[in-house]
C-alpha cells in the first residue's frame, strides 16, 4: 500500500533570475496543495568594490518582488 507523499516543508533558493522565480512560484504551488510552508534562501552578487551599496537594494528588491509573487498567488507561508 503506497503513502501519499506530502512536501511540509520547501527550501527553494533564488537570485533575481527568470529561473529562480520560476522555482519560487513552483514551490508556492506545491505548499498549497500540500499546506505546507517555504524558506526562502537568497543569493545576491557580491561585488568588492561597491558591496555595500549595492547588494543591500538589490536585496531589499529582490524580497518585494518575491513578496508580490506570494501575495498574487494568496500564499503567506514563507520564512
């Protein structure tokens, strides 16, 4: 007798590529279905020179975007 297989906990890593949001939209999909939740881990480029500037708003652009995905397809279970 087989079990079903149920996801209560997705780890899904982005960066800003199409790939990536296309992971984190999957992993959405999959924890509805599944009820269950999704940590987030984030990659930046880190540049030496301007590592301070930079990665800190790309960072920061990088959450709202995820965070207007989530909220589009009605999912509040990220960590």
């Amino acid at each position: 007798m087989a079990m079903e297989q149920r996801y209560q906990t997705i780890l899904v890593g982005v960066d800003g590529s199409a790939q990536a949001n296309h992971a984190y939209r999957s992993a959405i999909e999959v924890a509805k279905r599944n009820d269950g939740k999704i940590i987030v881990v984030a990659a930046v480029q880190n540049n030496m020179y301007d590592f301070l500037n930079q990665a800190e708003k790309e960072y920061q652009d990088l959450l709202y975007g995820l965070q207007a995905i989530a909220k589009e397809a009605n999912f509040t279970r990220i960590c």
